[in-house]
C-alpha cells in the first residue's frame, strides 16, 4: 500500500493520481478526508448525509448498491453522532459525523477511479467545514 497524506508530503494533483493508478495498474484507490468546524446543522441532520452519499457517488461516477444506511449512536459524547455506509458497486463510501466537536471523517474505497483533490473539496463544502485535510492510498498486492 502506498499512502500519501499532508505529513509524508505533498499530496500529488487528480492528474497525476489517475495516471499511477492507470499505470501502474493499482486495484484501488481509498481517500480518507478528516474536517473539522462543519456546519453542525448538517452533520447533525439524517436526511443531508443521506443526500450526501446519494450526492458523491453522483459526483464521483459511482453506481450505488442500494440506499445509504446512516445510523445514530454513540455512549460518550465525544463519539456520539450519525455514522454512514454506502456501498457502490466498486466498493464503499462511510464516515462518522462527531457532533460534540463538530468534525467528520469520510472514507471512499474504489477499485474505479476517482478524483480525490476534487472529491475532498466536494466534501468540505457539503458540510460547511473550515478545515479539512486528507490522504490518499493506493491499494495493490
């Protein structure tokens, strides 16, 4: 697995990701996408991170397999609030949205490829997040 994130380095541009990945034949590509001060509104609301999923995959050219399941829970406040699964035929789209601290954690896995600069961004602003960073993993055996 090769992983990149802001603190290996710099993060290489959609381009670039796309051309390794088609090159060097990966199996999969996974972005994991951390934000931080979201709109709590939207992190707190059911039927927006439902529309989320429904929304990225739309975004990313991903085929849903079946409708999002996003689920309450949490005992400790600092880990209570919705989390998110959406399978997509090539993979999944999950996350967990903290409302203590108003921060969310997306991951996407895809053996398809996508953007993950773009698709980061697009996240960010789904949720209203101030800060955001994220990192990218090849996957390959």
């Amino acid at each position: 697995m090769y992983t990149m994130s802001p603190y290996t380095g710099a993060l290489i541009s959609d381009e670039a990701v796309m051309k390794k990945y088609n090159d060097e034949k990966q199996w999969g590509l996974a972005v994991c996408i951390d934000l931080g001060e979201c709109d709590h509104a939207k992190i707190s609301s059911k039927e927006h991170i439902t529309q989320f999923a429904i929304d990225l995959a739309k975004y990313i050219d991903m085929k849903r397999y079946g409708e999002p399941i996003v689920v309450f829970f949490g005992d400790a406040p600092k880990v209570q609030g919705y989390s998110l699964l959406q399978l997509i035929e090539t993979s999944q789209i999950s996350g967990h949205f903290a409302e203590d601290t108003d921060r969310c954690f997306i991951d996407v896995f895809s053996c398809k490829q996508f953007p993950p600069q773009k698709t980061a961004k697009f996240v960010q602003d789904y949720f209203g997040a101030k800060k955001m960073e994220y990192s990218i993993s090849f996957r390959n055996i």
